[in-house]
C-alpha cells in the first residue's frame, strides 16, 4: 500500500450497488489465496462492504523463492532475511448504517497489535472506488510498502500477528452473521 492513509470519512456514493455487482461478477475463487477464500466469500456476502483485492500475505527466502508460497517459516537456524509480502484486506464499504458499525469494527482489529496492523485508506484504491478501506498486517516502519525485508525472528513474529489477524476477522464475520 505504498499510499497508505489515515482513514477517509465515507462519503456518498450513489454507484455503491452497481460497482459492487461489476466488481463481485469478475471475482473467482481461484483469484484468491485458498488460506482465505471462505473470509472473502463471507465479506462479499455484506451487502454493506465487498472486497476489492487481498492477499494472505507470503515469505519469501533462501530455498523457498514461490513468491506465491502459502506454506509457514521453517523452523531453522539457516534463514536469516526474509521478503515479507503483505497481508491485506482493501474493501470498499457502503455508506450506510451498517456500513459506518462495519467501519468502526474493522478499526478496532488493529488492537491485536498495533504496531504490526495497520487500518487505513490507500489513494489509489479510493480514486478508483470511493469508501475503499484496507485493513494491512506489516511493520509499521514498513507501512508504505508492499513488502518488507525482515529477519527471521521478526518474520516469525508478524506471520503469527498474520496468523491471527485473519482469525479475528472470520471472528467478526461470524458475528455479523448471526445479527
């Protein structure tokens, strides 16, 4: 999220419906990382919110170079640096009722930790789509980029925070479903 804000206040957007069923009609299930399929689907499934990219987030280092690679850190002591490719949500949120309760419960899944979650607006999703919104887990240092080079034992650190950031989001959508 190289441009990477502070939230925006929603606004009006009298296109919400149509850009929302043009956005969901071109999505597939093999567009997505499979860790997070069932959390993208159950978003989409809000007629408050839906998703307009995400990425279950990947480790990248010697002997593993898939920048795809959906598979944990080795436990090792012969990895040193690690390429960090985010994980993130950025949905766009209707306003409305629901949507500002929606806004204000995706706020609040920064508290798991602070310094490695990151709740905020990125300029080129919000020109494109107006209430564009991403939810990101990186270093804070590294909150402008896509990626970010770590050591090992930070790595570790922030695929757990990924680990249950994405826990406390299906947390919320399950919530949101029995409502």
């Amino acid at each position: 999220m190289e441009t990477f804000t502070k939230p925006k206040a929603l606004v009006a957007n009298p296109h919400y419906q149509d850009q929302r069923q043009k956005c969901l009609a071109g999505l597939s299930n093999d567009m997505i990382d499979e860790p997070i399929i069932n959390l993208v689907n159950a978003l989409n499934k809000l007629p408050y919110c839906f998703t307009l990219q995400s990425c279950h987030g990947h480790f990248v280092y010697t002997g593993q170079n898939d920048p795809y690679n959906l598979e944990p850190l080795p436990i090792t002591d012969t990895v040193i640096r690690v390429e960090y490719r985010i994980a993130y949500i950025a949905l766009c949120i209707e306003n409305s009722d629901l949507g500002r309760i929606f806004l204000n419960d995706l706020k609040k899944i920064t508290v798991i930790d602070p310094k490695n979650i990151q709740f905020g607006s990125a300029e080129w999703f919000w020109k494109r789509q107006a209430n564009s919104y991403a939810l990101q887990v990186e270093p804070d240092r590294f909150k402008f980029e896509d990626k970010a080079i770590l050591d090992y034992r930070e790595a570790l650190k922030i695929q757990n925070v990924r680990n249950d950031f994405f826990v406390h989001l299906k947390k919320l959508l399950a919530v949101k479903k029995t409502r």
